[in-house]
C-alpha cells in the first residue's frame, strides 16, 4: 500500500470513530446528567520506530511518521445546568464532586442523574428500575400506601422514620468507567459525602452536560476531515493508476 494511503485511511477511521462518540453525544443532549465523552487523538511514530528497529530523529524517512492513533475516550465531569422540575422525587447535586449510588444486581453503579420513583412495591428506581441505595448501603423503601415528605438535602420522610440518599464521592474521576448513558462503575472504593455536605435538592434536576450547539460544529468539522481523508485517498488512487497505465504503455 502507498504510505500517503495508510496515512489518509489512518486518519479516515479515526476521524468515523470520532463521528460516532460526537454523535453519541449529541443523542443525548436531553439524558439527565449525562456526562460527554472525548476522542482522544495521538500521532504515532512509523512501525519501525516503534519497534525500536530505527530511532526517532534520525532524519530518515521514518522520521515522516505512522499517522494518527486512537486513544481511550476521556469523559468530561463537567456539571450540566440545574432545572427546576417541580417534581418531589426529582433530586439534583448542587456540587460537582458527589453521585447518587444505585443498585443493579450485585454491583453498584454511580450516577449524577436523579430522576427517581417509586415503584409499585415502593422501592426509589431511577428510569432504567435500579435501586436507589440509602446511606445505610439498602434500598430506600417506602409503603406505597402510605404518604410521604421530602424534606431538607433530600431525606425521606415516612411515619415518623427518616431515609437518606447514599452520596459517593470518588477520590479521583478517573477511577469511574462509563457503562452507558448516564451511570458509571466505580473501579475503586470511594468515600461517603460527609454530614453537612449533603448538598442535595428535592424538586430539581441536573440536565445533560453536552453543549447542542458545540457538539453540532464538532459533528461539521469532524465529518469535514473525514471527507477530506477519503478524498486524499481517491487523488492518490487515481495518480497510482495513471503512473501504473503509463507504465503498462511504455
């Protein structure tokens, strides 16, 4: 294969696998508490450098480079705009270093979403039916046919007993792997919001994270490079026919 190629196709399949977390940002626009993710991108030195076969620097042609790398996506924890919904059982997180912690299974998942219910056996559920634990490390659990109160940094109040959410605060971010949409499994025990800290409000809700208007001129200049890449690829296509025809003909 003509180096020019590889590198135009090196760069056409990391600029489609780029398209497709953009895309999947912009999916999600409306996901409470969703948090984008990024493409990381990373020149890469040609196969016989990184072999260790040649040196880099030398001033050969190795030294021209291997084209472009995709490295893991990195997500961003930046903190979406808070709503007012009205709705009691609707909780945001006023600081941007705690997660609700929900059930599934036998692994908990970390979350910053906080559209939660109660279901018909009254167990607090997010939209996808995990259970919402309570500091305790249990499921918050209600009787359905009673009535309830929310009452200050989100506690839930029932017949004179007292449940709160479980906060976690992760001691570093990146100890946190996406697992879809909004929830993420933490790779690493994390600490417990303290007393006081408990900045949670009933009755509102954390909106998604991704800018529409960002991710759309991102979505415009990423499906541009693409384009660019696959055209490079047909230039060098037609010129190394043209050469092999004229050298058939000779």
């Amino acid at each position: 294969m003509p180096y020019g190629v590889y590198l135009s196709a090196a760069g056409a399949q990391a600029q489609s696998h780029r398209l497709q977390q953009v895309s999947n940002n912009l999916a999600n626009v409306d996901t409470p508490g969703f948090k984008p993710s990024e493409t990381i991108l990373q020149a890469r030195f040609s196969e016989l450098i990184e072999q260790g076969v040649v040196s880099p620097g030398h001033g050969g042609a190795d030294d021209l480079g291997g084209g472009v790398t995709i490295q893991p996506e990195q997500t961003q924890f930046k903190v979406g705009a808070i709503r007012t919904t009205g709705r009691e059982t609707d909780f945001a997180i006023h600081d941007k270093d705690s997660f609700f912690v929900l059930q599934r299974g036998d692994q908990q998942l970390l979350s910053r979403a906080g559209d939660f219910l109660f279901d018909s056996t009254g167990k607090l559920v997010n939209s996808g039916g995990d259970a919402v634990l309570g500091s305790d490390g249990t499921p918050i659990q209600i009787d359905p046919k009673k009535p309830f109160q929310v009452g200050p940094e989100g506690r839930i109040h029932q017949a004179g007993v007292s449940r709160e959410m479980m906060l976690a605060r992760p001691k570093n971010l990146g100890d946190l792997a996406n697992v879809g949409g909004n929830l993420f499994r933490p790779l690493a025990e994390f600490d417990l919001a303290p007393p006081g800290q408990r900045n949670v409000i009933a009755g509102s809700l954390e909106q998604s994270a991704v800018s529409p208007t960002g991710t759309m001129m991102e979505m415009i200049e990423t499906t541009r490079a693409f384009e660019a890449n696959v055209q490079m690829i047909r230039n060098q296509d037609s010129v190394m026919g043209s050469l092999i025809g004229r050298v058939l003909k000779s």
